[in-house]
C-alpha cells in the first residue's frame, strides 16, 4: 500500500493554509441553525503529537504552525485557526495538532453529521481511537468509513439538509489521485451542485498537478483559488514548495478573509525572496497586498524537540 503518514507533516505550511479555510468554512456553515454535513474523504489520524517521534523526526511545524505562533498582528482568519488549534493545547504549548476531522468536530453542531474515510488500517484505528476515546465522538454524529474516499463520497451525496462541505485532501502520493480528485468534484458537483467542495493541492513540478488545477479552473460556476510559495522550487524538482485550496461554491466570507491572510502567510512563511501567493476566483485575477491582528497562543512545545 502507500506509505504517507500525515503526522511528519502535520501543522507544517500546508496544513496551515488548508485548516485555516478549513475553521472558515465551519464557521460560516455554523452561522444558520439548519445542519450540515461535512465529508472529508481523505481523513488521516485526526490528531498529531507534535513533541512525537514522526513530527519531530521531520521538523515541518517549525516552518509551518511554529512561525504563527506570537507573530504579530494576524489577521482574524488566521487567529480563528491558531484558536482553533490552541483549543487541543489548554495549557498554551503547543504540543498537539489537530487534523481536519478534528478541526471540524470541535466547530460541529449536535444536529451536524461528520463523515470520514480512511484508507489506510493504521491511520483509521488511530483516527477511530482518538474519536471515540478523545474527542467523545457520538456514533450518531461521526461514521468512519476504512475505504477509498474517492468512492464512497458518491454515495453520500447530497446530504439529507443539502448543506455541507466535502474536503478532499489526498496526498498524492498516487498519481492518479489528480485525476481522481477532479472526476470526483465533477461527480460531486452534478450530485449536489451548491454543496462547497474544498480540495487540497500541492505545488510540485509535477504536470499532472498543473493540469488538475487548470481543469478545475475551467469548471462552471463559482470557484476560488488560493495558493501559497514558501520557497523556489528545488532543482531537482522533488518536493513541496508550497501548497494550494481550490474551493468550489466558497462561502462569500473566504475571499475578503484570504486577502487578509495571505499576505501575512506569505511573509511569516517565507523560506526565500521566492516566496508568494495568489488568489484568483471565477472570472477574476489575484487580488493586491492587505494586513489585519493578533494571535493568542504564543508557546511553541518544549525545545528539547528538534
Ligand atoms: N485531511 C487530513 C488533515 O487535514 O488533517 C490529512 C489527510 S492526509 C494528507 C491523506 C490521507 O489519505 C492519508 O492518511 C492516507 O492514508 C489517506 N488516503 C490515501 N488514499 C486514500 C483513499 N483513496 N481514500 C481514503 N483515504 C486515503
């Protein structure tokens, strides 16, 4: 099978970018009473000791979450992550990192439904274990499913409410997940046409991840798409030098808020002067530079983590 585990990457700079729309989505399905259903098809463990093993074998949150943390003046969208990411760390160090199935059961409703799916058998029996032992995951209100998200979102749309968010946040690891990820938006979206589908991409010098993104560009209706450098691509042409969200149906708050965020993103993250962004929505170019505030929880964990 595959061999990707999320927690050597956990609250690194893509996280950030992705869980920051992420807690925004959330809070705007939150502002009207009637329930909604949010679908992350590729769910990963849920949860992530960021003082263990894996993360600090790999050192990403350093250059990802780490950097946020007491950086001033954060604009509201990125404060309303570091709350929501501060909110599994009570004591004010951040020791743990909270994944989207996580992020999304914190912000929940009773009357909302959490639906995940996992593929791989260790990742879905942390991610069952942590729902049911630590966060007290209702089996009424959260289902995991230990099969291809691809598929088994089919059968799930639309929601019983017709309001909802479908994450689809592979890890490419498998080529054909580009091509997988855009079929199941075009599926997704003939099934349930207002539903918001956020999809997580990464910046490679990859053409199949070129081509998804301009395929999903092409889509009708209303879309948005923020993207995010941290540093010059490698010359050899490995790795991840930043990381996009392509969001179909985007609740209108995101676009005001990403122009607020991501040029502050930009320069806490910044590994070189390569560093950018971009944000281009249906019909529309990047938007120019905008600052806002501040963020609460200050602590980075112990430094005896690498
Ligand atoms: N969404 C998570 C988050 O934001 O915290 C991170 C998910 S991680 C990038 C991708 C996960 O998808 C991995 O845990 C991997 O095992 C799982 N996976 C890979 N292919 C899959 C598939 N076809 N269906 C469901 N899960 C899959």
């Amino acid at each position: 099978m595959f061999s990707y585990r999320h927690a050597f990457h956990a609250g690194n700079h893509a996280d950030v970018l992705k869980h920051t729309i992420l807690v925004q989505i959330l809070e705007y399905l939150n502002q009207k009473d009637t329930p909604y259903w949010v679908i992350d098809t590729h769910a990963g463990a849920g949860l992530y000791a960021l003082d263990g093993e894996w993360a600090g074998q790999s050192g990403e949150v350093s250059d990802g979450l780490d950097r946020l943390l007491g950086a001033p003046d954060a604009p509201e969208m990125v404060q309303h992550y570091l709350e929501a990411v501060q909110a599994f760390n009570p004591d004010g160090v951040a020791n743990v990192y909270p994944g989207s199935p996580s992020l999304a059961l914190q912000a929940m409703r009773l009357q909302d439904r959490l639906r995940l799916f996992e593929l791989h058998p260790t990742e879905g029996q942390v991610l069952e274990d942590t729902l049911r032992k630590r966060m007290r995951a209702s089996p009424r209100q959260v289902a995991v499913a230990r099969e291809d998200g691809f598929q088994g979102l089919k059968r799930l749309l639309p929601p019983p409410s017709r309001r909802g968010l479908v994450l689809i946040d592979p890890s490419y690891e498998d080529k054909q997940d580009y091509r997988a990820t855009l079929q199941a938006v075009r599926d997704g979206l003939q099934r349930f046409a207002t539903g918001c589908f956020a999809v997580w991409y990464p910046l490679v010098q990859r053409v199949q991840a070129h081509e998804m993104v301009r395929s999903l560009e092409r889509l009708p209706g209303n879309w948005l798409n923020a993207s995010l450098t941290v540093h010059k691509p490698s010359a050899d042409g490995l790795g991840l030098h930043g990381s996009g969200m392509f969001v179909v149906n985007p609740p209108w708050t995101l676009q005001a808020g990403l122009e607020a965020s991501l040029p502050w993103l930009k320069n806490i993250l910044a590994q070189d002067d390569q560093a950018r962004f971009s944000l281009v929505h249906s019909g529309q170019m990047p938007t120019p530079d905008a600052v806002g505030h501040r963020p609460s929880m200050r602590q980075k964990r112990s430094p005896s983590r690498k």
